[in-house]
C-alpha cells in the first residue's frame, strides 16, 4: 500500500481538487483519483488516512458490478489502460483511479433513509418532517423508518447541501427526470441495503449523484461507500443511540476532544487515530466486499 495525499507528488496537475479526488479533464471524459486525504467538519485534515481512497474505489467499483443493470460512467479502472502520462502509474494510482466519460450532472443529491439519522434526524425533532414527509411520532435517533424515504438535497458549490423537497427537485429538473431519479434511487437503497444485511451491516442511508451521459441517465461519483452512506453494525445497533458508523467517527470523536473551532487550519493528528480510521475503512470494504478486497489486496 502507498497512502497518496495528492497527484502533485507524482507531478502530475490536476484540472479540479475536491476534498477527497483530484479529477484531470480529458475533454470527454474524466480521470478520478481518490486520494487518502480526509475531511472532518468540511475541514481537510494535513495527515492522510492510509488506503481511505482505495477502500472508497474499490467499494464503489463492487457495487457498480453488482447494478449492471444501471447506466453508468465507468469506462476503465486498470491503470494500464489509461492514456498517458497516467499508465505509468500503477503502483500509486492502481485501486484509486477511474476513467469516466464525463456527465452533464443534475443539481441534485439523490439522498435516500431508510432510517433516521444526520441532518434528518435534526428535521425531525425540529417539526417532525423531513425535507416535506411527515413522519410518525415518538421516533427514536436511529429509528427504522416505515419505507425508505428518497429526501434530495441541493449540490452546493460552496457549503452545506440543503435539504430539499421532492417538488423542488422537480422543479430543478422537471417530472420526468426526477420521477427517474426517485425510483432508480430508492432502487438501488434497496438493492444495498439487501446486500448489506446478512454481513450483518446496516445501510442506513445514502446519496447518489447521477448526469446524463449521451442524453441516458447514468450513475456517476461514489456509490455506497462510508462517505456517502451511513453503515451501522447490525449487532451494536441500538435504537435511540448514535450508532458506531463505518466512517470517520474516531477521527471525530478525536476532534470533538480537541479545543479546536472547526475552522482551518486542522489540528495535528495522532498516527494512532489515523491508523485506527485506516482499519475502519478496510474493514467495512472487507466485510462487505471479502472477494473484491483480496482481489485489490495489493492497492490496498
Ligand atoms: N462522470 C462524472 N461527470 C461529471 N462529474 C463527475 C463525474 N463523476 C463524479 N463527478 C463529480 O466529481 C466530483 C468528485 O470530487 P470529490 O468527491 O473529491 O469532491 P466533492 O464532492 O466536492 O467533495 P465531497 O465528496 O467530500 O463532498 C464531484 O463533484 C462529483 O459530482
Ligand atoms: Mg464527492
């Protein structure tokens, strides 16, 4: 495993840096490279989290496999078939790094719960909605909800995403395309979250983002990883309790120590709370995804 923090370290110049990817435009088409930087409270942190971009990508790249069925972006993952400067890279971006055909994007995360937690939960308590659904009373933190409920949001290009009602989203993108995006959203939850349950693995809930490649809906980023979804064990799993998520959770409780204002610069983290967030990832990856991990084994 080599932990990456960002593509200048091979020379190379990304186009666009999220918090995580470092993306190079190829005109039609994208080269995505999930880093090992780490983010907490919108913060990056200076440290890397070893590995944390290949769990990302290969976890993505199992469910892709799993949802043939759906449109997507993928075009490559083996490193050998990139164009060049990129296939030279193998041992540094091999695991982390996907050719895409780029997507015209909808403005819309297509957020699914199926239980409550996160900014949903905050709704709740708040006047007992979330973005439009009126729930049943006297649900606890992390209640199961009755049926999986698709509550969008916006994709801010600068802050928070907001939470959005399904007739906004259709009046962002019309009927048509968000009736799609609903039903291909609560769909794929579904399909995860089946998938997820006898490892003994919660999906609590997600977000997807699609565009439209070639005027078809296609799904685009992440899928179902620990950054866009909340993955509880089914064994520690107490309602009414913050459950422990396969996430950046010891990273921030580690924070939530600290005497630090969230805002940058982030504080320095100790190798032992990066070491322990670097377990959490693999592990997810390997309970969920046993033959993809071993067959990445040497990316990760
Ligand atoms: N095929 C695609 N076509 C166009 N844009 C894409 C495609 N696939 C992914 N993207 C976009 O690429 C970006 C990936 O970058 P990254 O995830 O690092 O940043 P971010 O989404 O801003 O941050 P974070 O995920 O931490 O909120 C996202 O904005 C995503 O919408
Ligand atoms: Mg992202």
């Amino acid at each position: 495993m080599s932990a990456l923090r960002s593509t200048t370290e091979l020379g190379l110049s990304p186009d666009y840096t999220g918090k995580v990817r470092d993306m190079f435009d190829l005109g039609d088409r994208y080269l995505i490279v999930a880093t090992d930087r780490i983010s907490a409270f919108d913060v990056i942190m200076d440290e890397v989290v070893p590995g944390r971009g290949v769990v990302l990508n290969v976890m993505t790249l199992a469910w892709l496999a799993r949802f043939a069925d759906v449109p997507n972006h993928l075009i490559s993952a083996d490193v050998g078939s990139f164009p060049a400067p990129f296939d030279r890279f193998d041992a540094e971006l091999g695991g982390r790094s996907v050719l895409v055909r780029k997507a015209e994007r909808f403005p819309v995360e297509c957020v699914v719960r199926g239980y409550i937690a996160g900014s949903g939960w905050k709704s709740y308590q708040k006047d007992g909605t979330v973005c439009g659904y009126q729930l049943p009373d006297g649900l606890r933190l992390a209640d199961r909800l009755p049926e999986a409920l698709f509550t969008p949001s916006t994709k801010a290009e600068e802050g928070h995403d907001e939470n959005i009602t399904y007739e906004e989203v259709v009046a962002l993108i019309g009927t048509e395309y968000a009736v799609a995006l609903r039903d291909l959203s609560l769909r794929l939850y579904g399909a995860g979250a089946e998938h997820a349950e006898p490892h003994g693995v919660i999906l609590a809930d997600t977000k997807f983002e699609f565009g439209l490649i070639d005027g078809q809906i296609a799904l685009i980023d992440e899928v179902l990883t620990p950054d866009s979804s909340r993955f509880w064990p089914t064994q520690q799993y107490i309602p009414g309790e913050e459950p422990p998520s396969w996430d950046k959770q010891i990273l921030r409780n580690h924070l939530e120590t600290l005497d630090w204002n969230k805002e940058p610069p982030p504080p320095e983290l100790p190798s032992e709370v990066l070491a322990r967030t670097s377990r959490r990832y693999h592990e997810v990856l390997e309970i969920l995804f046993p033959a993809e991990a071993a067959r990445w084994q040497k990316y990760l």
